[in-house]
C-alpha cells in the first residue's frame, strides 16, 4: 500500500528499485521527482527553511526539524544498551557501533578498519596528502576538521583541560593523559630492542628510529635530516633567522622555547635533574640520562666506519661527520660552516660581542662556557690531561693530542702547493699564507704586516720595549723567547 504523498508510479519505481529521474547537472538518479527536487538546492545553493532562533539555513525542512533539537535539548533517540540519547537517529546508529565493535568501511591501501564512512575519508588523506582544511590565521593546512579545531586553541590560547594534581593546563586531552602518567610513574609502551619504557605510543615510535637508524624528515635547504617533524620545523627556523623566544637577562634570541627555558638556568643556577648514584645535578634531563651511562658503561651508538662507539646520538652524529666531512651549520655573516650547532652558536658570539660567561675570580667574560672552564685552571694551577710519555700535563684534551704528535711524529695535515706536512691545522694555515701573500694581523705603529699573530706579538716588543724572557743566570732580559734559548748556550759552554 503506497502513502497519499507518494503517487502510484512514484511507489511503482520503488517497488521496482528503479530510478528514473535524473539530474541534468551531475547525473545522479534518484527513485521520486521530491528527492530530485531536494538535491537541486545542492547545485543552486537555495536553502530556503530558516530557523527563527540562530539563522541557520537548510535546504530540506528535515533537516532543519533536527537542527532544532539543538535549541529544545530534545534527544528522542535512545540507545538500549546505555541509555544515551541523541537529537539524531544516524547519531544513534553510528553510537551502537562502539557496542557491536563493528567496523564496515575499510581502506583498501592499508586494510584498516573504521566503523564511521566519515572517518575512513579523513583516513584516506593520510595516503593521498590532501589537506583540505586550512587554517585562517596561519595559512596551515590539515587532513581533517578535528585538527583544525585542535590546532585553533594554540592561536586562542585555549587550554581547556587541567591536571588535578598539579594544576598544569593541556590544549588537547590526550596530552592531558598522557601528563598525568608522570604523576602515576606509569609507562605502558615499551621498547622491543633494548626494554626501555615510555609514557606515548608516540615516544616509543620516535625511540625506535635510534635502532633502525632512520631519518625520516628530510630539510629542503641543506639535506640535513632529523627522526621528529617538529625538530626539522625547528632547525627551518634557522634558515629563516626566525628566533621569537628572548632571553630577558642577555639578549640572547633562540629558535625554541624550550631553548630558551635551558639557557634561563644559566642564569639560575638551576640544575633540576639529579643524578642518584653520585648526586650530579643537571640543567637538562637529556644531560642525565647520558651522564647515567657513565655508571652503566652503556655505549649504544656505534660508527660502522671505525666501530668507536659512543654514550649519546649528538656525539655519534657529530663523529659521523669527520667521515662525511659535513659541515651543516652555516653563520649567516661570514658563511664560515661548523660540523657542531655549538661550535656555531659559539662563534656567532664573535661577531654580537655577547660574553655570558663570567669568571667569579678575575671578573674577565667569555663567549663559551668551555673556555671559561679552560681559564678557570689558570687560577687552580690544574692539568688534568698528562702525557703517558714524559709526564707533560695540559688544560686542554686537544692540547695533549697536539703534544702526542711529538712522540708519534705523526703530522696529518698537508699543504696542497708544497706538499709540507704539519702536526695541527693551525701551523698549516699559517703556512698556507706564504702561498698567498696574506698579511692579516698588521702593526698599528709601522703598518709592518705579518701572517701570524704570535709574529705580530713579538714585533710589538720592539716598539714597547718589552723583554719578558729573563735569564736565571745573569738576569739578561730579551724580547723573544728565541732569543734566550741562543743566549743560554753562553752558560753551557
């Protein structure tokens, strides 16, 4: 039996499951000229049902029957098993999906299942990169409207969900369980390879490119790579000079927040990360779990090309780079390029003037805290690196290496036009200058030029007078050390 509103023929096309009405813009057929009808407004735009409350617009009056129940609070569709009610029955139905664990809509690139058609489309942007959506504000772009919503808050500042212990306030929820798993101590997720526990899925995702080695994120500029997006959107910031976060005490500008909270502690004194085998404090937790490998022996870096093994992946990274030869960061003022962001960072402060670091004794500043270390031995008179050969001791690792070479006669590095060899790089530079001609370090009063600045040094004694070589014999002071060496054999005879 067919309903008044429903014609025989119409009621015959549905018996029949024809569809004989088509629509001459997109083709789509449909069973009833009214559903012809509806789907016209789609192509014209017109939504001619008005809501009286909010002045939503709709193109069915069906439609608009369900917006309505938004502004009554009405929910007449139950859920049996739960009792929870919803405005909609395809609210209702996709709800009683979660009771049956069922999952119809499939992809057909990874064959995961998905129990809404909606949320297998959203999926599909994974495979194809489409993001569709796009931020107002920032001109980013994502795969679905929930990350939208998601990443709004960073712009409005939203934080809507807070931890209960610590009172500390989350953009997402997610981040909001994960959070209160650091007040529990609780780490479900654990690493396969070697054991070691995380409190995110994510984490432990992120762990295990330390195993397999891969890079997956990949910079345009300078083929750099990094296991985290976010670290690569971080290192694009230096490329772009882009350093928003300041400190308040120095000036100092840097790319990451986070940066900038560690380099605050500088300043502090804070060193919040204990370790609990010999109390060592620490400004980064990354520095901890290192320094706790000294207690373990861990080395779990390994260099294919020499097998020197290594405590922690920066160092092992930066070893790599003797091999390779890379020298990725770049100073943007004079183009001189460092295997180490420290060495950049450190060398930056050359052409700023910044000295943060400050002896306690003498009051004189430095750029990096490794030289202010180096100076403090001056004022302790120590010499941790001695030579196992004739029990030579100096301040500095590189310095005993340098000295090594005595005893070895080892000189690695070659001029190209001569053929000489020298023992560091510093003598081959200054060698390589009687090549070119270049005089950098000139005298202020003759305008003598010479290639070395100890050179220039000792030429300044002319003008100044100045004998700092005395000899314990006879008292007779000289201008160069040299120039006492030839006057002791005086003595000797």
């Amino acid at each position: 039996m067919f309903t008044p509103c429903i014609s025989m023929s119409e009621n015959m096309h549905i018996q029949a499951e024809e569809k004989p009405f088509k629509c001459e813009v997109c083709d789509k057929i449909f069973t009833r000229r009214r559903n012809i009808k509806e789907h016209m407004l789609i192509h014209t735009g017109e939504k001619p049902f008005k809501c009286d409350i909010c002045d939503g617009s709709f193109s069915r009056n069906s439609n608009l029957k369900q917006h309505m129940r938004i502004h009554t609070g009405e929910k007449p569709f139950k859920c049996e098993l739960c009792k929870d009610s919803f405005p909609r029955y395809g609210s209702l139905k996709r709800h009683q999906i979660i009771h049956t664990g069922e999952k119809p809509f499939k992809c057909e690139v990874c064959d995961k299942m998905f129990s809404r058609s909606k949320s297998l489309k959203e999926h599909m942007n994974i495979h194809t990169g489409e993001k569709p959506i796009k931020c107002e504000s920032c001109d980013e772009c994502f795969s679905n409207n929930r990350k939208l919503k998601r990443h709004l808050r960073i712009h409005a500042g939203e934080k809507p969900f807070k931890c209960k212990i610590c009172n500390e306030r989350f953009a997402e929820y997610d981040n909001l369980k994960q959070h209160a798993r650091t007040h529990a101590g609780e780490k479900p997720y654990k690493c396969e390879v070697c054991d070691k526990l995380f409190t995110r899925r994510r984490n432990v995702k992120e762990h295990m490119l330390i195993h397999t080695g891969e890079r997956p994120f990949r910079c345009e500029v300078c083929d750099q790579s990094f296991t985290r997006n976010r670290n690569l959107k971080e290192h694009l910031k230096t490329h772009a000079g882009e350093k928003p976060f300041k400190c308040e005490v120095c000036d100092e500008s840097f790319c990451r927040k986070n940066t900038l909270k560690q380099h605050l502690r500088i300043h502090t004194g804070e060193k919040p990360f204990k370790c609990d085998v010999c109390d060592q404090s620490f400004t980064q937790k990354g520095n901890l779990t290192q320094h706790m490998r000294i207690h373990t022996g861990e080395k779990p870096f390994k260099c294919e090309e020499c097998d020197k093994i290594f405590t922690c992946s920066r160092n092992f990274n930066e070893h790599m780079r003797i091999h390779t030869g890379e020298k990725p960061f770049k100073c943007v003022v004079c183009d001189e390029s460092f295997a180490r962001k420290s060495t950049l960072r450190g060398h930056l402060r050359i052409h700023t003037g910044i000295k943060p670091f400050k002896c306690e004794i003498c009051y004189e500043s430095f750029a990096q805290n490794g030289i202010l270390k180096q100076h403090m031995m001056i004022h302790t008179g120590e010499k941790p690196c001695k030579c196992l050969v004739c029990d030579e001791s100096f301040t500095q690792n590189r310095s005993l290496k340098l000295h090594t070479r005595i005893h070895t006669g080892e000189k690695p590095y070659k001029c190209e036009v001569c053929h000489k060899m020298f023992s560091c790089s510093r003598y081959l530079k200054q060698h390589a200058m009687i090549h070119t001609g270049i005089k950098l370090h000139k005298c202020d009063v003759c305008d003598d030029s010479f290639t070395r600045y100890g050179s220039l040094k000792e030429h300044i004694r002319i003008h100044t007078g100045e004998k700092p070589y005395k000899c314990l014999v006879c008292d007779k002071m000289f201008a160069r050390s040299r120039y006492l060496k030839e006057h002791m054999i005086v003595h000797t005879v």
